[in-house]
C-alpha cells in the first residue's frame, strides 16, 4: 500500500549502447544514479 501523503508512479528506462553491449553493472550504476538523482530532484524514493 502506498502511505497517506505519497505518490505511485511507474517509470520505464530503456538503456543501450552504441559501443558496447551493457553489462548488468554498467545498468545498475546508470541506474543508481537516475534513482539518486530523481530523490535529490523530487524527494522520490524506491518503496520496498
């Protein structure tokens, strides 16, 4: 259930490369960091 006072919002990414194929880590860095920036931005958080 989503607390009184929040938000739902799905967001879908899609990510690639011109020059190489992504590795889960280079997706899960670029993900980190959209996660952090969207939290600095907006206050957003991953619900758990």
């Amino acid at each position: 259930q989503v607390p009184e006072g929040k938000k739902s919002v799905m967001l879908r990414f899609w990510m690639g490369s011109d020059e190489k194929t992504l590795s889960s880590e280079d997706i899960e860095q670029r993900l980190k960091a959209i996660i952090k920036a969207l939290n600095k931005a907006t206050g957003a958080e991953i619900r758990q």
